[in-house]
C-alpha cells in the first residue's frame, strides 16, 4: 500500500461538503488581487489583524487595521460586509484570533490564505506608511 492512500479518500459527497466548508472559511491571495485589479471588493473589507507598527510597515492596500488585541466588545462595522483576516503568515494565528473575535461579535468572516507573506510571495503589492510604492522588507509580526 502507498503512504498516500494508507487511508482512503472520503467518497464524494463527503469531500465536496469538506471543501466547501473549507472555501466557506478561507480566502485566496490570487482572488484578492483579482478583485483589487478589477476595483471590486464589494461585499467585503480586508482586516489586519497584526499591531499598528506592522501595518504601517507593510498592508495589503485597502485593507484596515483591527488588531486582535485591541479589538473593543463593541465595533462600529457594517454587519452586511464579510471581514477577511490576514496576519503575517501560516506560521502566525493573529488573523483566526482576530476572525474569532469578530465572529463572536456577529459578523461574517475568512481568513485570507497565508497572509501578508504569501501576498507578497506573489508579487503583489502593498502599502506602507514609510515607503509609499517601494518594496518592502519583511516585517516581524509584531502581534
């Protein structure tokens, strides 16, 4: 038997409902910027969840800064939009504990997939409030 199939693949049904819930949690980097490109983030805010010194340093554009720290019981925020969390990257929790948060509070969320690194993996680009349109170094997280 091979590693990869010592357990077997759910049926499809049972994957299909997998990976919707999946989809219905996370956002992809490629499918922002897609709609950055095309000026249509309708129905959608992005949150940065990491401390103001990181956003200032590097955010994707547009994007807000709630840190999940900070987050107050009460917030001022659309409750029909959908907020998609990012932090530095897979290896930080900032943008599930800020999701949770927001979640807790009513409103609908995602995670943006990888965060602000593999935003920039990708080659996209972000914001800064030291170096408006230069690159970017890589910033601590800073949660």
């Amino acid at each position: 038997m091979t590693n990869a199939l010592r357990f077997p693949a759910a049926d499809p049904h049972t994957a299909a409902a997998h990976f919707a819930a999946e989809l219905a949690f996370e956002a992809d980097p490629d499918d922002v910027h897609r709609d950055l490109l095309d000026g249509n983030t309708r129905g959608y805010v992005l949150v940065e969840t990491r401390a103001p010194e990181a956003f200032a340093q590097a955010r994707i554009p547009g994007a807000i800064n709630l840190p999940y720290r900070d987050l107050p019981d009460r917030l001022d925020l659309d409750p029909d939009l959908v907020y998609i969390c990012y932090c530095e990257s897979f290896q930080c929790n900032a943008a599930t504990k800020g999701a949770l948060a927001l979640a807790q509070r009513g409103f609908r969320v995602k995670r943006l997939s990888g965060g602000i690194t593999a935003w920039r993996e990708a080659g996209y680009p972000v914001e800064s409030d030291h170096l408006i349109g230069a690159p970017v170094a890589k910033v601590a997280c800073s949660c």
